[in-house]
C-alpha cells in the first residue's frame, strides 16, 4: 500500500514535533504468516510494536514532503503525490493560509521502489481532493480553480527535490507470544512499600498536585494502618486545578518492563468520618503515535459509597474497614488481555473475577499512579503496596 500523511492546522500547536517533519508518504507490505511487523505511527517517531492491529504489516520506506496531500497515485514506477504546500521555514500563521488555499499547489514524484524524490512542479491552485488520475503516459490533475492540468514526467523539475529524510524498511519478527524480554529468574519485586520506614507527615517519592493551603496533601501517617504502625494517607480538597490533584507516581524504568506475570497488591481504608476517592492507574507509557502517549491495562476507583470498582464492576467495601485488592495479568503482546483481580473485604469474604484490558495495546507496566480523584474534601489510607513480576507458566 502507498499512504500519504499529515495533520490539520491547530493540532501542532499541542505538540513539541516540527510540524513540517510530519508531512510524510508512506510504502507498506503485507507479512507473510509466521511474521509480524512494526506499528508505523499515524504522526512522528520511530516505529513500535505496541499496536496489534498493525501486526501484519510492515513499513517499505518514509518520505518527509513538503505537502500536504490531497492526491496520491501509483502508475508503473512512479508515485504522484499532489495538495498544498508546507515547506521549510512556514510560520504557523503560513500552514493555516496553505490549507486556506491561498499559496498555490504543489506536486512531487517519487520512485515506487525506495520512495526518493524525482520531480516537483508548483501549482497555480490547490488540487481537487483525490482528483488525481492516470492514462497513457500522462497524469491528470483537476485544480481548485477549475483548471485540469495534463502532465507528462518532462513537466516536473529535472533536480530532484530534497527531503528532510527518507527512511528504509521496518524489521518483521517470528509471530510469538511476546514482544517483551522474558523475565529471567522466577521472580522480582518491582516496588514494595509498607510505609513503615517513613517519616511521618512526609511525602514518600514522587507527589504532584498537593496543596496543604488548601488542605490537600499525600503523606505518611500513623493515623491509620492495615498492618505495623504506618500508612499513606491521600486527602483530597476543594479548589484544586485538576479533579487528579494530588496524585502519588511510580515509574518503573524500561529494564524492569519485562514479560511475565504482574500482580498489584494493596490494602485500602476510606475515612469513615469523611470518606475521600482513589483512583488507582497502571500505564505503559511509549510512542503510541498520539495522545494520549500511554495506554492503560485497568484502573481501580475506591468511591466515598463505599464500593471498589474495577472496569464496570462493583464490590461492596464499606468505609472504616481496610480492604485488599489485587490485580495480575500478562505483560507482552500479543497475549491474553485479560486482567484477575480478587478483592477481600473486611469482613474475609473474597470477590475474584476477571475483566479486560482497558486498553489491549498495552505493553507493560511503566508508571503507577495513586490518585485522590475528586474535587471535595475526604481521606483514603493506603497500606502494603507491592508489584512483584513472576515468570509466566
């Protein structure tokens, strides 16, 4: 397949890419069975195996154009891309009167095989969307102005135009059960933390949004505790910027991200005097070709109700009493996306039942992230938190 790509004015506004770098034609293959390929992303970056759908196709070659497109065409040997022009050295405020169609057109050739640039020719008017045909050696083109070019291949430049860059085939790989390293021992903590060790009244690693003018704050305290003396207590308020303020984050660094059997564990009390939320979060953070950059395997939300719920479903855990919650699934795609979770109640009885993948492109587990999820006062204790990956059966 041949594929031409670009994105709309505005949106490069919200990303840290040169937006002219983006603008981009496209050659891919079909993997034979037994293989399977690259994600090519839908904007910039290298190519990642994060997507399953995209497993069973591979990248031939990336052109950079100055364009971008309206109309792409493949006759013989030769690729014909036409729309408006992006090139080097464009403001924002010339990418937006592009697209208005106030600076013409712009048409390049390139070789089918390896996607080189061979030919440009600028246009009076922008083209017609996907006005592009091909018959007897010539090339037609139907432009905004009501003009109807007929082009032969003497009609573009003689030198090649330049790209910013060109890049060459994406690997394939044996169609297997995982794309993450295996887990080499039979197990490893990845993070373990009974609060024990910490100060009292001080925030343990990294904790964003919190606001003791406010009231808001995630420290340690011997309030409360599931087991020892110790635990975190998370303790929303109102006025925040952001309904996840504050927020208690864990990375796990790409070494550690490795296939196996992950399990979450952790006990839980809400206030039974001013019950607060918690929004547990478990994300793969990684080059997914646009926002958000992280997918997600699930979320746990503790409700000042007294419920936990993970993915759709409900367990009762009234406030005042600890509950414990685990989460286990497999890291690595492909695989089953599929996440077992078991919480016990206070009061010993066991919930256990499965549920999928929030996101099935999800790798492995990068980031942890505790967060008093709400905009109103109230206090959640957390105790006994561990990440342990085993070797999967």
């Amino acid at each position: 397949y041949y594929e031409v790509r670009g994105y709309s004015p505005g949106r490069h506004t919200q990303r840290e890419d040169d937006p002219l770098k983006m603008y981009r034609v496209i050659a891919g293959h079909k993997v034979p069975a037994g293989r399977r390929g690259r994600r090519i992303p839908s904007l910039g970056g290298p190519s990642v195996p994060h997507a399953r759908k995209w497993e069973k196709w591979a990248r031939h070659w990336t052109t950079q154009i100055p364009i971008a497109g309206h109309a792409i065409l493949v006759a013989n040997e030769t690729l014909v891309v036409a729309g408006v022009p992006m090139r080097p050295g464009f403001a924002k405020t010339d990418i937006e009167a592009s697209y208005r169609g106030g600076k013409g057109g712009l048409l390049w050739t390139l070789a089918a095989k390896d996607g080189k640039p061979t030919g440009e020719l600028v246009l009076p008017a922008p083209p017609v969307w996907d006005g592009l045909a091909a018959a007897e050696q010539r090339v037609f083109l139907p432009l905004k102005d009501g003009t109807i070019l007929c082009l032969a291949a003497a009609d573009t430049t003689t030198a090649p135009p330049k790209s910013l860059y060109t890049k060459g085939p994406t690997g394939t790989e044996e169609d297997g059960p995982d794309l993450l390293k295996p887990l080499t021992g039979d197990s490893i903590w990845l993070y373990r933390n009974d609060f024990e060790k910490g100060k009292i009244g001080v925030a343990p690693g990294q904790i964003n949004g919190a606001d003791e003018g406010k009231g808001s704050a995630i420290v340690v305290t011997d309030a409360a505790a599931k087991s020892g003396q110790h635990s975190l207590m998370l303790r929303d308020a109102a006025g925040l910027k952001y309904p996840w303020m504050p927020i208690w984050e864990t990375r796990f660094p790409a070494p550690k991200i490795l296939g196996g059997v992950l399990t979450l564990s952790f006990d839980v009390m809400m206030s039974r005097e001013q019950p607060g939320r918690l929004n547990v979060m478990l994300r793969h953070y990684g080059d997914y070709g646009g926002r958000p950059p992280f997918r997600t395997v699930s979320q746990v939300a503790i409700s000042p109700d007294g419920t936990i719920d993970v993915q759709g479903k409900k367990v009762a855990a009234p406030k005042g009493g600890w509950h414990h919650v685990e989460l286990s699934f497999r890291q690595g795609l492909p695989g089953k996306r599929v996440v077992n979770a078991t919480i016990t109640t206070a009061d010993g009885k066991k919930h256990s039942f499965k549920r999928p993948f929030t996101n099935p492109e999800f790798v492995g587990l990068s980031w942890l992230g505790f967060s008093a999820g709400g905009n109103e006062a109230g206090t959640t204790y957390v105790d006994n938190v561990s990440v342990k990956l085993e070797k999967a059966p």
